[in-house]
C-alpha cells in the first residue's frame, strides 16, 4: 500500500475502518469533540456574525433538511454546515490538536450533523464519519505542518475541507476510489489566509472547508474524478501551498497512530497558546499597579499569532498582550473577558501596554514563561508547560460537560444543558439523529 498516492491510501482509511475496529479509547473522542463543538455553536448561536451568514444562506438554501444549531431553523447540508462550521469556531474556544493547531471538529461535526440527519443516518455512523474526518484532517496538516501556515494559510481552513470530505465520504458510503477523488476534489477548494483571522474572512473561510469538502463528496459521488497525485504531486495542493510534504505523516501507520487521540479541549475563549499566558499570569498574582513591565516568553508560534496591538474582539482572543493582562488585572479569563467591553476596559488597556513580548526557542510550543518587573525593583517569574486543556492535562468530561453548560448559559437557555449534554453523549445508541436535531432546534433562545 505504501506505492500508492496519499488520497489512495487514505480513501482505503477511510472506506475499510469499521467503528468497532477502532480503539475505545478513541472512539470515545467523538462524543466528547461533538459535545464541545456543538456547546461552543450554541454559546454564539446568535451573534451577529452567525446571524447574519444564516440569512445570506437561507435566501439561497434548497430543500430545508438539515438543523442550524440553535434557531428553529432548517437548510439544506450544505448551507447548514456553512453556518454551523462558523459558529463553533467563531470565538477560537473549539478544539485543538497542537502539533499542526488545526481545531479539528469546527469543519467536520456540521457535515457529519448535516448529511447524517438528511439522510437519516444512525447516531454510530455519524460519531464514526466526525471521527474518521477529524483522523484525515490532522494528518493532512502534520504532512504540511510548519511550512504551511508560515506561509499564511490557515490550516484549520485549508485542511478542514479534506476533513469534511472525508466525513462525507464515509457517511455517503463511498469506495475506497471514490472516497480518494473526494479527497482529491476538497484539495481544489482548499483556502484560508491568516492575515484574515481577525476579520470575518476567517468566518468565510471556515464556512466553506465544511461546504466545500461537502461539495466535494457528493460531486465524487456523482462521480467526478481528480487527479491520483492531488494531494502531494509535483503541482498539488501540498507543494503549491508548503513544503515538500511527509507523506508519511499524511498516511503512515493508519489505523495504529491515531492523531485524534491527541485532540485537546479548551477551557478560555482563546487560542490555545494563550492558554499558558494566562495561568502563567493568574499563578504570579501581582496587583497590577505593583508592575511597571511584564515579559512573556514562548516560541515562534506564539510571538507570530499573539505580539499584536488589539483593536477588537478578535484581536483579543489571539493577544499575549490581552492574556496576560486578564490574568493580572481580572484575575479571570471567561468568555466575556475576550469581548469589545473588555477590549475598551482602560485598566487592562493600560497594562497591556506594559507588556512585552520575547521569543525564547527552547521553550516548547504551548508554553510561556511570565516574568513581571515590580516598582521595588524585584522580578518574579511563572513558566507554564501544560496548562489547563493540554494534551499533558486535558479536560476531563466533567469539565466538558461544565463547559458546555456554561456556553448554554451564555445562550440563554442554561435548564437545557443536563437533556442535550445526554442526547449529544449516547448518540453512539440513537437509530438516528431525530431527538438529537429537535433538541438543538429546541436550544433556539426565545
């Protein structure tokens, strides 16, 4: 099998994986990756930015079939997954897998939502597709990962659409053939640029990685073909948009290395290199009049995402500046923390002046050491390794199931929390996805 192109080798993943095969200890991911996406969707449900994507689509949706999250409202799959794939990551509070920072269910769980409760697909099928999508969609990225997004693509994005393709694939029941042209299709709609992340064309983007590898399961369905080598040929996606790829990493060892085993969840709104910023912070706990600078040190990635001036919410939840300065002054980092009140609140405006931003290549990618300087002259420091929601310490279903109540909160509907947080967890048992859907229609707030 090693002869064969990469979307060969993973369209024989992707048709052949039965659900019983794979580890319980994976198989468990998918439940737990649906709840957050689905919680994290719900929390922002109506933002204006959902809102106003859910109108665009609804003046241009066919057959109304499959669920917006949290409007009583139907689309057809391709329009709902668009619009469901923009809410569950529009405030970087989804899932993450570190090695490639690809947040992994955003493009995958709204087709597999879609297309399974179009097509009246059992709830194991369904965790089984969301699995498989997320498996593609990290390996995709490793097999590109630094190159890629160094070069300003946003790999949830780009890579998304072979997640999303390959989630379709599998719930369409295509061959092995043609869950391979799928996959080769997604990569002529692979797009995303970062320089967008702090505008609505990041919305864009991710909207069309679940639209576009929909698109792209159903056209190889319908039986359109690409290119064997789409994937990493000499003018493919991979060497078009990286590096020379490791295909190895893209298609090795499927079935035994499972990338969705290393999925992390996250416990503030933020992206996931933050996350160390603000423990950091909390655990130095200064008042904030007492410190004239603070240092925050972290690797390549953390000074490319976050060493930024914060002009709005968006900025925020990727600023060092911000993290660290809720840490100090709020001594809390919640979701309303990362909005526009915060962004004006002067007090943190203030100390994020105060903060300086450094590289230090030794640290590894997560991490941040905080060293404040305080007006008597002295220094104190905090170094954050794993913070809360890393692959070295990451939530437990408890915390999950908190999170989502709280982002039920944030919606308006909290008493709604304990009935879908069960629906969504023994989906693996439903013969289909009909109570689950009226419940997340059921969510919409009055």
């Amino acid at each position: 099998m090693s002869g064969l192109f990469v979307a060969e080798r993973l369209g024989r993943f992707i048709s052949e994986t039965g659900w019983a095969a794979i580890p319980a200890a994976v198989r468990r991911e998918a439940p737990r990756a649906l709840l957050n996406h689905v919680g994290c969707a719900l929390g922002v449900a109506h933002d204006p930015a959902v809102t106003s994507a859910l109108a665009v689509m609804r003046s241009l949706s066919g057959p109304p079939v499959a669920t917006v999250f949290g409007h009583a409202v139907r689309l057809d799959p391709l329009s709902a997954a668009f619009v469901n794939c923009i809410a569950g990551n529009l405030l970087d509070y989804d899932d993450t897998h570190l090695a490639t920072v690809v947040h992994p269910a955003a493009p995958v769980a709204p087709v597999a939502l879609a297309l399974g409760e179009a097509r009246s697909l059992s709830g194991e099928a369904v965790l089984h597709a969301l699995l498989l999508g997320m498996e593609v969609e990290c390996r995709i990225g490793l097999g590109v990962s630094p190159g890629h997004y160094d070069r300003g693509w946003h790999i949830t994005s780009t890579c998304g659409v072979f997640g999303a393709a390959a989630a379709a694939a599998k719930l369409l029941g295509l061959d092995a053939e043609r869950c391979g042209h799928a996959l080769g299709l997604a990569a002529s709609q692979s797009a995303g640029i970062v320089e967008n992340l702090p505008s609505a064309g990041k919305n864009a983007s991710m909207g069309n990685a679940a639209r576009n590898g929909l698109l792209a399961a159903l056209l190889a369905e319908a039986g359109w073909q690409a290119a064997p080598a789409a994937i990493e040929g000499k003018l493919g996606w991979a060497r078009a948009m990286g590096d020379t790829p490791d295909c190895e990493s893209m298609a090795g060892a499927l079935g035994e290395r499972w990338e969705v085993a290393r999925i992390t969840y996250k416990p503030y709104a933020a992206g996931i290199v933050f996350h160390a910023v603000i423990e950091a912070a909390l655990a130095l706990d200064l008042a904030p009049d007492d410190v004239t600078e603070l240092l925050v040190e972290g690797d390549a990635l953390l000074l490319a995402r976050g060493d930024r001036e914060v002009r709005n919410e968006r900025d925020a939840r990727v600023s060092i500046h911000h993290a660290a300065a809720l840490g100090i002054v709020r001594r809390r980092a919640g979701v309303a923390d990362f909005e526009m009140p915060a962004v004006e609140d002067p007090a943190l405006g203030a100390f994020r002046s105060r903060v300086r931003a450094r590289c230090d290549p030794g640290l590894p990618r997560g991490a941040a050491r905080l060293t404040a300087t305080l007006r008597d002259g002295t220094s104190h420091s905090r170094l954050v390794i794993h913070p809360s929601g890393s692959e070295a310490n990451p939530m437990s279903d408890a915390a999950l199931n908190d999170k989502f109540r709280d982002n039920l909160r944030i919606a308006g509907i909290p008493e709604r929390a304990d009935t879908m947080i069960a629906a969504l967890r023994g989906l693996e048992a439903a013969p289909n996805l009909e109570a689950a859907a009226s419940l997340l229609i059921q969510g919409a707030a009055a």
